[in-house]
C-alpha cells in the first residue's frame, strides 16, 4: 500500500510540473555529456596527441561537474519547494489523520527516489544519443574526416551522473523535510500568503533610476574603457553590473506602479487586475528576477565565447605534413622505403639558418632597417614592432616555393634585387599582420651589405614545418644565391613531406597522417607532425569552446527554471484571489488569460535586461580578449550565431508556453471553489 501510493504521488507530482522534470532530464543529459568528455572519438585522439593537457583537462571537468551541481541544487531546491507547497493541505492532513511525521518523510523521500529513477531511465539513453551526435558532429568541425568512429559508453559517467543528480535531489527534500517538520498540521492546512517588502514611491523611483546609471556606466566601460584590460575598469564595471541589476528591479515595482496608474483610466476587463500581479510579483521577487537576469546574460555570453572561439580555432593553418630532422643520407634511405614513398607527394629540404655574424645587426655588415623602421613609424599601432625589430635568419626562396607548391600555392618571384618578409607569429594576432601588411605594400626595403632590395609586398605567413618546434617572429626569404653568403649553416634544417592527394581523399586527412605517423615512427627518427598542432588546435576548441557551451545552457535552463517557478509559486500563494474573482462575474477564460498575459510580461521583464546587457558583454568580449583568430570564417560564426539565437529563443517560447499551461491549469482547478476563499 505505502509503496503504491508512493508511486500515485510521484506520477501526479510530474504530470502537474512538467517544467520541473523537464529541466531535470535535460541536466541529466548534460551531466552525462559533460562526465563522458573523455569517451568520445575527438578526446581519444588528444589523449596520445596532448596526453598532459587532456589529463588537466579532464581533472577540471570535475571541477565542473561540482560547480554544476551547486547551481542544480538551487534548482531542485525551488522546484521541490513548489511542489510541497502545492501539497500542503494535502500533507496536513496526513498528520491529522495521524501520520507520523518520520513515515511522511519516508514516503516524501521515496517519491524522491523513484520520481529521479524515471528522470534517469529518460535522461541517459537521450544523453547516449547526444553524445555520439556530438562527437561525429565535433570530428567533421575541425576537419579529421573519418577517425575511426566507436560507439562510447561510459560506466564512470553514467555512475557519476546517477549519484550526482540523486544527491541532489535528496539534499533538497532533506533541507524542505527539515523546515517542514517546524510546521503544525493547522499551519499546513492554511495556505501562505505573500510576503513583501514595499518601499515608498520617491525611493523606489531612486532604486530604478540608480540602476539604469549603473547599467549605463557598466555599458560604457566595457564597450569603451576595456580594451586595455585595466583591473580597475574591470571590477567596476562588474560591480556596476551586478548592483545595478539588482536595483533596477528593486525600483521596478514603483515604476510599474506609477505606469499603472496612468493607463488606470484607459483599462478594461482584468488589465488592472493583471498589472497589479506583475507588480507584485516583481516588488516581492525582485532578487530572483535579478539572479535570473544575470544568470541570462552569462548563458548568452558564454554560448557566444563558446560558438566563435570553436570556429576559430577549428581554422587549419596546415603547410607541411612532416618534418623529418637527420643527417641526409639517412633520411635519403629512410624516404627511398616504398611503404613511406607511397605516401607522399612532395619531399624536399628545408634551407633555414641564422645570418652570417658578420652581418649581425651592430656589426660592418649589418642589415639596414632604416626604411622598413620609416613605414613602421607612419603606421598607428607600430611601436611594439619597431622596438622587437630583430632580422637575424634567412629562408631559401627555393624552399620556401616548394611548400607553396606542395600547398597549391602560387610561387614567390623575387628575382635579383627583391626580398619577402616572413612571420610565423600566431594568426590569431591579427593586428600584427594587419600593420606588417601595410609595411610591405607601402614600398619598404631593407639593405643588405650596402644594397638596396625592395621588400615583397605579399606577407610570408605559411608554417615552413610541420609543428611550432620553431616559431619565427621575423625573418627574410631571399634568394638562393643570397641565402648561400648570408647562411652561417648552409646545410638543410630538416626535411619536409607532403602526404600524397590520392591517399588523403582515400583515407582522410587524419588516418592518412596517422599512418605517416605510424610508419616514421618506426624507424626511429627524429620527426615533427602536423599531428601536434591538430591536438593542440583540438584540444583549445575542447576547453574553449565545449565547456564554456555547456556552462552557457546550464546557465539557462537554471534561469529560465527559476523564472516560471517562482512565478508559480507566487501564483499558488494568491490563488483565493481568483476565487474571488470568480465570485465577483469572472470567467475562466479571462482568469486565464490575465494569468497567460501576466507570464509574458513576467518573462520579459527579465529578457529585456539580460538581452541589452547581453549584447553589451559580448560586444565587450570580442573587443577585448576573445577576438576571433585571423582566419575565422565570419561567415560561419555568425551562422552558427544565427541558430544559437534562434535555439534561444525556442527555448523561451516553450518555458513561456508550459508556465502558461501550468498556470492556466491552476485556474481550472479553482472551478467548483467560488465559496471557498483559500
């Protein structure tokens, strides 16, 4: 009997908050997707390529997953709250029946349990099915083709999900059992009533307008005042933020109030009625609605960060496959091997060197800058480039065009009195090729042991190896003949291969590098990959892009859950007003429009706050510190920018649309009640 009645509660418990289990089997699918991170074919791949950053990685996932859980509880806490409330009379009279209270914990605690097994049984097979979509979707993003696709299952993930959500769900009934157990049975049966705190016109007219100060000068400063990512500026503008916020809705209330009063004359039917609840609501859960507001702002700003850093950094800066490092006879003997020849399309040596110390800067013979350090000087921004001018190595033009060729590239052609300036500084900085671009197309020219050689006015930007194992900052690509009086060693620095078209469009990309990889290896030479740069590559749209994705949807569901709660509740504790009202003439279908209108406006009070700082913080993140990488497709970022916003707004309908059959629900329920006032 008491185990069939638990399950009766429970199923009439989620069929009456649909919302309330909704967001739930959405955390569970999240948790497990977050927890399994380490399962899918994309972070298999980073565990050989980046073994230490993975393991860092997923040590914070952890991390993550707590801090998860902190903000889940609140969630829960509010929804179980609702529930309770909404069965007071009905656990009051339980006790005057002569329940124990011990045995009405034990059942409200089994309804817990099994209320979370159904949860679970929906969440995790949804979570399964995300999961691989995920990581086929992530692999075709960053361009690895076919990586060997493997059906993931996690046991740890599936365990932690499971104990974490239903941890959760009993810390919640147990701080709700706890204050449930200070109330008689009379106090139960009576319904609460709503509790405000109001404030005097002139000073709720003092809070609002305080606020939007506030707001305004947090604007400002981060559109404006950020770009030098002054500490100062940054707490302020956060501590503006988060105040101003708060006290926009404190004054709220008022405002509303005397708008009311204005459009009182013009009102018909329940608008009165219906504005004076919105008033309420906000002059007595204005915190929340704050907290929701702020929560918004950073799900949109995390999304956001999340989407363009993903796409940036999914940008290939692919030039050569492999860089092999040797004496030349040995690597002559090891390319000669059919199963490596067959592999590849391109082989040549690499001529790279530092100059001649006679011709060192300082020196007789030094480079002459003095016309490139001129253009620097007439471009805003410079300074930084002409104090770290330092030309000390030299490319041979002859391999520099090899790999153009290998690429696709059209070649160089510098002739006898021409040089190119080469970079291989991170493209991401996309003001430093901005301003050398300018350099060389503005007819700058550098003198060499007392000649003249004009500079090309194409940039040099492609990696000439396979991995960062040597990053140049600047140097000169001159012509042979140039390069042999300049080169301190005339001998190849490494050699480079070029994995064969045929075998990429048969294989794909990553498992024809692989097998490359798999067959230099065992040889015992001394190589860089291409593969280093996709694992770093991968594993920065990993920890950039995936986490910050996933802070952004918690984020969200926990705000949007908050909202139609709260609201709900508020709605439970004034309900005899709608007996009232239906005593006085009012129908159900006014009742329930008034209540569906009440919604709408109750949500878009906080959607209109977080969308206008919303597009503040991210205008202020990506003129700041998120800039997208050089490179980026804009096209594609705002693409995905476009359904993240109309995910967004999907989502918002629907919590707007199931509070409003709650709610509306609510008022049905209210027929037959005319004579009682609850």
């Amino acid at each position: 009997m008491f185990f069939k009645q638990v399950r009766r509660n429970s199923a009439k418990s989620r069929k009456g908050n649909g919302l309330f289990y909704g967001s739930l089997i959405i955390a569970i699918v999240a948790f497990y997707t977050l927890l399994s991170l380490g399962e899918q074919d994309v972070m298999r791949f980073l565990a050989v390529i980046e073994s230490d950053a993975v393991k860092k990685l997923l040590a914070l996932l952890k991390l993550v997953y707590l801090v998860s859980l902190f903000f889940l509880f609140f969630l829960v806490y509010f929804a179980c709250r609702y529930q309770i409330d909404s069965r007071r009379r009905e656990l009051g009279m339980y006790q005057m029946l002569g329940m124990k209270r011990s045995r009405m914990f034990l059942m409200l605690f089994a309804e817990t349990l099994w209320s979370s097994l159904i949860s679970l049984l929906l969440g995790i097979p949804s979570a399964l099915f995300l999961t691989e979509g995920i990581s086929l979707a992530t692999a075709k993003a960053v361009g690895l083709g076919i990586i060997g696709h493997h059906f993931s299952f996690s046991p740890e993930a599936v365990l932690g999900t499971v104990l974490g959500f239903v941890l959760v769900q009993l810390l919640s009934m147990m701080f709700l059992c706890i204050r449930l157990g200070t109330l008689e049975p009379a106090e139960l049966l009576r319904t609460d009533t709503s509790g405000q705190a109001p404030i005097s016109g002139a000073k709720s007219r003092l809070y609002f307008l305080l606020g939007v100060i506030l707001l305004l000068l947090a604007y400002v400063l981060g559109v404006f005042g950020m770009r030098s990512l002054n500490p100062l500026v940054m707490l302020v503008l956060i501590t503006a933020g988060i105040l101003g916020t708060f006290w926009l809705y404190r004054g709220l209330g008022g405002f509303l109030g005397q708008r009311i009063k204005r459009r009182s004359s013009q009102a018909l039917g329940l608008d009165i009625f219906t504005a004076r609840q919105v008033q309420e609501n906000v002059l007595s859960q204005h915190k929340s609605l704050a907290v929701s507001a702020l929560l918004l702002v950073l799900a949109l700003s995390c999304i956001s960060y999340g989407i363009s850093l993903g796409m940036g950094r999914a940008v290939s800066s692919r030039s050569t496959d492999f860089s092999l490092f040797g004496e030349e006879e040995e690597l002559d003997r090891i390319l000669a091997q059919e199963e490596i020849k067959s592999l590849t399309k391109a082989s040549y040596p690499l001529y790279l060197s530092l100059i001649k110390e006679d011709y060192w800067p300082g020196e007789a013979h030094a480079l002459d800058t003095a016309s490139l350090m001129e253009t620097l000087e007439g471009i805003e921004g410079s300074e930084n480039i002409r104090e770290s001018m330092h030309l000390e190595r030299v490319i041979a033009e002859s391999s520099y065009n090899r790999m153009l060729e290998a690429m696709g590239k059209e070649k160089l052609h510098l002739g006898e009195n021409k040089v190119a300036l080469f970079t291989a500084v991170d493209r991401s900085a996309e003001w430093f090729y901005s301003i050398l671009t300018q350099a060389v197309q503005n007819g700058a020219s550098i003198g060499i042991d007392g000649n003249d050689y004009a500079i090309d006015p194409q940039l040099c930007y492609d990696n000439i190896v396979a991995d960062r194992a040597i990053t140049l900052y600047l140097a000169l690509v001159v012509p042979d003949e140039l390069y042999a009086e300049l080169a301190r060693e005339p001998e190849p620095y490494c050699r480079n291969l070029h994995l064969s078209d045929e075998v990429i469009e048969e294989l794909g990309l990553m498992q024809a590098v692989l097998e490359l990889d798999n067959r230099l290896s065992a040889t015992g030479i001394h190589y860089d990959s291409f593969l280093g740069g996709i694992g770093r590559n991968l594993f920065y749209t990993v920890a950039s892009s995936y986490l910050t994705v996933y802070l952004g949807v918690l984020f969200l569901l926990i705000a949007n859950t908050v909202i139609g709660l709260k609201f709900l509740i508020q709605q439970r504790q004034t309900k005899g007003r709608y007996v009232t009202l239906s005593m006085l003439g009012a129908d159900i279908g006014g009742m329930c429009r008034s209540v569906r209108k009440q919604i709408q406006t109750y949500f878009l009070l906080v959607l209109a706050v977080s969308a206008v700082s919303s597009a503040a913080a991210i205008v202020t993140m990506f003129t700041t510190f998120a800039k997208l990488p050089a490179g980026a497709s804009m096209a594609a970022v705002a693409a995905l920018a476009a359904v993240a916003l109309v995910c967004f707004l999907l989502i918002e309908v629907i919590y707007i649309g199931v509070v409003k059959r709650m709610a509306a629900r609510e008022i049905h329920q209210l027929k037959g009640q005319g004579g009682v006032f609850l």
